[in-house]
C-alpha cells in the first residue's frame, strides 16, 4: 500500500456537532444490555450496571461507548424491537445525562431502534447487517445525518455461521464495502465507517486472511473499525475460552493498528489505549 493513499482516508466524522479526528486511532468501549452476549463479563443488563461501567470506560480513555441490548453472538435469538428499545433508550437517556461529553455509538440493526437512539442522545449508529435485515436503515440515516457504521455479515446471528462460505473473502468483502457505500453516497450520508465483522459469517481462517490484508482496505479511503474482542478467533485458536483471551486480543488489535486501523472496538479500554500509546511511540 502506497503511504499516500493511507493518508487520502477520510479523517474525520462528524458526532453530535463534534467533529471527531480519527487520523490518531481511537477506543471504543463495548456495554452489552444482554443478558446472553458471548463474553459474560461485557454483560450489563440494566441502567445502573451500564452507568457504572460506562463511567469506568470514559475514566480509562474511550473515544466512544458501543451500546448494544441485541446480541449478535452466533445462534443468538431474536427479540422484538420493543425489547430492543426496552433495554436501550433508559440507558442511552441516563448516560446522556450524567456523561454528556460520551459520544455514543448503537448497535442496531433496525431503523427504528436507531432512530430512537439518536433522539434519546445517540450519535452513531453501528448496524452489522449493513442495512440487509431492515430496508429502511440507510433512508433513516440519511435522514439523521449521523456516522454509519457499515459491516460486513452474511445472513443475520442465528444463522450466519451456515454461511460462512467464500471463494475469496477479501474480494468479497471488499466488493461489498464499495456498493453498499455508494448507495450510502447517493442518498447523502457524509460520514460512513467500514467493519469487516470479524468473525460474522466467517471462520477462523476468513477472519484471519481478512485481518492479513487489512491494509487493503484503506484502498477506499474510508475510516476503519476493528472489533476482534476476546472473540473465538482468538481464543478458539489459543485453546482457551474468550475469560482468557486479553493477551491475544491485544496482541491482534495491535496487528490492527499496523494496518490501518482508526477505531478499536473493545470489551478492555485501558488495554486498548494503552496499546494506541505504545503503538504511536513507534511511529
């Protein structure tokens, strides 16, 4: 990868008025509203829970705070959008109230939910469907006027490790990454953010060649977001379980950064930034 095309990537976006420098790799934190997230220890049911940790987050230098009340883990169950938004929007309104400088990502796949976030206070959604599991996502985007982070999955959580086939997954991916962003362009979404999904619709060995060829993304000259917390890649790989994985999350989100990474998505903040620092120490 040519330095200069590094340096075309768009480096800013634009949160909640604030305009947001990525060029310097920022953490985001992870608070699971579930009761069932993979990694249990990321599980913070309730507006309390979720106030204590998201404070502890913001203390120990997250950039963002990922909120998510739907899990995403493979074979997870559905739950209505009225849960959805149950476990949400209280947690969203009483961290906007208590930490109104916490920029405030949603894990959402569903328009409405979104929707709903960001006028509780939100100010970036995160759809890992890339708006294939509800058509009006992109639309209420557009019309939010708010950074999308766009992922790469297959199929939806309780199915998509059945889907976990490629002939090439980088090609696809990327092939995936340059039609979804132009529809996004034409209906006048200014600050998108790709997410290859780690572990969504792949295995080990997809996750893998993707993270090899992460430099190749900067290609599209678009801000990128790693999320491979404690995640089976890892610890599936080590023979360990994800209670475990931390080393090895950090060992790979440093091999992130390397390849042009922007933001890391992350169950360990202080970890993470203490990561960045070393990692900016080399440049």
């Amino acid at each position: 990868m040519a330095k200069d095309t590094f340096f075309r990537k768009k480096a800013t976006v634009n949160a909640g008025g604030k305009l947001i420098d990525l060029s310097e790799p920022k953490v985001m934190g992870i608070i699971n509203l579930t009761p069932d997230s993979f990694y249990s220890g990321s599980r913070k049911p309730g507006t309390e829970a979720a106030l204590q940790q998201a404070d502890k987050m913001i203390n120990e230098g997250a950039d963002f705070l990922d909120l998510g009340a739907y899990s995403s883990r493979p074979g997870a169950d559905d739950i209505t959008e009225h849960e959805e938004t149950d476990r949400l929007l209280p947690v969203v309104e009483a961290i906007a109230r208590r930490l109104p400088e916490a920029i405030l990502s949603i894990d959402t796949f569903r328009a409405g939910v979104a929707e709903a976030a960001i006028k509780a206070g939100a100010h970036i959604i995160n759809d890992i469907s890339g708006g294939q599991l509800d058509a009006n996502m992109f639309a209420t985007v557009a019309h939010l006027q708010v950074p999308y982070i766009l992922m790469h999955m297959k199929g939806n959580p309780k199915i998509m490790q059945q889907l976990a086939g490629y002939d090439d997954v980088f090609a696809e991916v990327y092939d995936y990454f340059t039609e979804k962003y132009q529809q996004l362009r034409q209906l006048g979404v200014n600050d998108v953010i790709i997410d290859p999904g780690f572990g969504f619709a792949k295995k080990a060995e997809h996750s893998y060649a993707l993270m090899s060829r992460l430099a190749e993304f900067n290609l599209l000259q678009l801000p990128i977001l790693v999320g491979i917390s404690r995640k089976k890649m890892i610890y599936g790989e080590l023979g360990i379980t994800a209670a475990e994985a931390l080393n090895g999350t950090t060992a790979l989100n440093t091999i992130a950064l390397t390849r042009g990474a922007n933001i890391l998505r992350v169950h360990d903040v202080k970890e993470a930034v203490e990561a960045v620092k070393i990692w900016q120490l080399c440049q």
